[in-house]
C-alpha cells in the first residue's frame, strides 16, 4: 500500500512539472478578447490568441502574460506600453509580428517554442532591470537588439535560428548563449560585462567591439568585416573555429586562448597575448593572412602558426616560419607564464610537414559549457562493488512492475532507500531542454538537462551535471 501511494505521488509531481514547463497556452484567464484595435492586458492575467490578431497601441500591465497558440499569429502595429518595475512574460508558440521598435521598460521574459518565429521590421530596444530571451524557434530582427538599461541583467539563449542586424549591449550585464545559429549584419558592441558563450554558430558580416568581454567559443565564430577592437581586459577562449576575416586592433591587457582554429587576417597586436594549452598534449593553431607586429605580444605555449596567401577558400602559402608570421621575435612564454624561448614554448611554424606537432589540431570537443561558462567535468569513472554481505541493511522501499514478487521484496535487497524492480520499464525523471528553463529551481532538485546530456543536481547555488566516483 506504501510503495503504491508512494509511485503515485511520484507519478503525479512528474507529470505535474513536466506539463507546467511544457505546456502551449492551457492556463489561460481570457481567451481571444478582441480581434483588431487597441488592447490592455490585465495585471495577473494570461490572455491566449488561437486566432489571428492584429492589435494597435497596447499596454502591459503588471504581470500580464501574452501567450500565442501555433499557426496563429499576432500582430502588433503601433506602441508597446510597458512599466519599470513591472514583471511581463510572452509566449510564443505561433507567430508575433512587431510594426515598430518596442521599448520594453518592464522585466520581460520573452519564450519562443520550436514553433515559434518573432519578426520585427525595426528592431527591439530593452531598458529593464532584467530580460530573459529564450529561443528554440526563429527571430528575425532588421534592426538592432538594445540593451540599454544601465544597471539591467540580461539573457539571450539561442537554441534555434537568430537574425538580427546589430547586438548592442554596452549598458548592464548581458549574456549571450547560443548552440543555434546567429547570423548579423551590423556590428556586435559590448562591455566588460558581457559574456559571449557559443557552441553553434556565429556568423556578423561586420566586427565586434570586444570593450573588455568575453567570449568562449566551441562552434564556429565569424566576423567578416570592419576593425574588431581589443579594448581593456577583452579575453577569447577559442576550442573551435575563430574566423577573424578583418582587422585586430589589440591591447595589452587583451588575449586570445586558442586550443582549437584561428585565422587572422590583418592583426594589430598591439601587445595583444596568444595563449595556448599548458600541456604539450594539446595545441593551438593559427593561420596568419598577412604578417604581425609583435609590439610586446607575449606569445605561447603550444602554439602552431601557418602562413596563407588568402582564406575561404584557404590558399597555404609556399613560405613558412617566423618572419613570415611577425615582423620581429614577440616574446615567447611557457607555460607558467615566464619567458622562454621558441623551443622552450613549444611554439611551431606549419608543424606538420616536418612531423614535428606534439598534438593535432582539434576543433570539435564536443563539449559546451553552462551559462557561466563551466564546462561539465571530464568523465572518469571507479567502481567500488555494493555491499551485498549477510547482515546489511535491508531496503524498505520498494516499486515493481512484476505481476508478483517475492514474499520479501524488497527486503531481499540490502543497502537499498529504494528498491525499484522492472524487467521492461524504466525510471524517467523530468525532462527540460536546458537547466535554464527552470524559472526557480528549488535546492536539492534534479532534471535531466536535454543539451547537456546529463542528469543535473541544483545545490542552492548552480546546476551541475552529476558525475560517477567513489563511494568513500
């Protein structure tokens, strides 16, 4: 009677949360209130579209919720009233059309399904405390997304397809996660608190203005055109491909890490640092378009540099070594950061043909850190055998599938909280496409976190997927 009450709790508190992060327009207060001219959204109150809509001015009142069913769309043709201090979220499961640029003064949380495409003809201006923009559909933006409040924190998670012309977020702390695709036409502007992470595709037809951020890229990062500027403490962690199709303007307290590919087209150093792997087991490799001015540029260790005519497509040049690469000697380091030599470095010019690279080049990892820029920890795994010795403690608790079982089951299995015995089922617990999706994760919670492929424990504090070891 226990283990049946107790499955069917579980069940319940399961199907329960499962359905509440899914769920398409179900808790809806007002349904389709009007079909054209102005609207008010209420305070405290989900209004659903399942038919199409077009509205003129509107307002958001606090806490008002919009939720847009599939193959409906709404439209919006003229203002977008919103409140400081407000809190307002908008699902999109259909299609939701911008005429003009909305300011969002109220804390937005803005979720667009698989099915999802928000379209705006200008572009979006957000002047917030707070913004989460969570995209598994399509965005397409002609204009720029402007982060503009001054103190705001903002998320922008990408999981589907983005078009927009410019990212702007020199104002607050905005973080970018994409393992979608991003594609830009204008230029991308942030400051020293602005964390790019990518694991997709980045693709700007102009430059960045790095203001002292920083990206950490497993995917592929594009920038094609215009100066890219190295300003403060700006830092690239590169695991994948880095593709600097125009300018560097470097500084001195700027680096790049690069484990994995980075063409450089036309760089200032400028004192700029080239990081590589600690350990000679791993290295870096950069092809170089046209020849660098060290200017004090530290460079290492495990680093390998290749000299090309041109890129896309990428024509080696016959030429190689290190007046090829930089007009005079940067100033090579080791792995503990203290001067050394080329050799002392590890540092290499087209290491291949001569045999002579102490590791490939690696551009896939497989990998993606967290929002924060943690990746999940190396798989190791040891085993210890359970403790099975007469005499354990016997399991108390126990779920079966069995038609019948044993007499004692599940006291027949020691050392057990909770006995669980199937021959065809197994244990599914609550499923969500990345931890980020959890609005207000409760300490001691667990989900299995879909991108990161792994079961995830929430310890108060952050995510993180749970690992095999020992049992000391």
């Amino acid at each position: 009677m226990k283990s049946s009450l107790f499955f069917r709790l579980i069940l319940f508190l399961v199907l329960h949360f499962t359905s509440s992060v899914y769920a398409q327009c179900t808790s809806c207060d007002i349904v389709n209130p009007v079909t054209f001219g102005n609207y008010t959204f209420p305070a405290n109150r989900t209004v659903c579209f399942t038919q199409n809509t077009t509205l003129g001015d509107i307002i958001l009142e606090d806490n008002a919720k919009i939720c847009i069913a599939p193959n409906v769309t709404l439209t919006i043709n003229t203002n977008t009233t919103t409140t400081e201090g407000y809190n307002n979220q908008i699902d999109v499961n259909g299609t939701l059309k911008f005429s003009n640029n909305p300011n969002f003064k109220s804390d937005i949380q803005l979720n667009i399904a698989s099915t999802g495409l928000l379209e705006n003809s200008a572009g979006f201006t957000i002047t917030n405390s707070k913004t989460s923009i969570i995209n598994n559909g399509t965005i397409n933006l002609q204009n720029t997304i402007n982060f503009a409040g001054a103190s705001s924190k903002n998320y922008v998670e990408n999981n589907g397809t983005i078009n927009v012309s410019r990212f702007n977020s020199t104002n607050g702390a905005t973080t970018v996660y994409n393992t979608g695709t991003i594609k830009l036409t204008n230029i991308i502007d942030n400051n020293a608190s602005t964390l790019y992470i990518n694991c997709g595709i980045i693709d700007s037809q102009a430059s960045i203005n790095m203001g002292g951020s920083k990206i950490i890229n497993t995917g592929i990062f594009t920038l094609a055109g215009g100066t890219n500027d190295f300003s403060g403490a700006s830092n690239i962690i590169n695991f994948g491909v880095f593709n600097f199709y125009s300018t560097i303007n470097g500084g001195t307290n700027a680096s790049i890490y690069n484990e994995g590919l980075v063409r450089l087209s036309a760089a200032n150093l400028n004192g700029l640092t080239l990081l590589g792997p600690k350990n000679s087991a791993k290295k870096g490799y950069f092809y170089v378009r046209q020849t660098m001015n060290p200017n004090g540029a530290k460079v290492g260790p495990n680093l390998d540099f290749i000299k090309f005519y041109s890129f896309n497509p990428d024509d080696k040049s016959s030429s190689q070594g290190e007046n090829q690469i930089f007009s005079n000697s940067p100033i090579y380091i080791d792995a503990n950061n203290n001067t050394t030599t080329v050799a002392g470095a590890n540092v290499t010019y087209d290491c291949a043909p001569t045999n002579n690279c102490s590791a490939p080049m690696i551009v896939q990892i497989n990998k993606c850190p967290d929002s924060f820029g943690n990746f999940p920890p190396d798989v190791t795994f040891c085993v210890k055998p359970a403790s099975t010795k007469t005499g354990a403690k016997p399991s108390t608790v126990g779920i079966s599938t069995y038609a019948t079982n044993s007499n004692n089951f599940p006291s027949n299995i020691p050392n057990g909280y909770i006995a669980l015995a199937s021959k065809n089922k197994g244990l599914v617990i609550t499923r969500v496409q990345n931890s980020a999706k959890i609005v207000d994760p409760k300490e001691g919670m667990i989900i299995y976190d879909i991108d990161a492929k792994c079961t995830k424990l929430y310890n108060g504090t952050t995510w993180h997927c749970i690992v095999r070891s020992c049992n000391e």
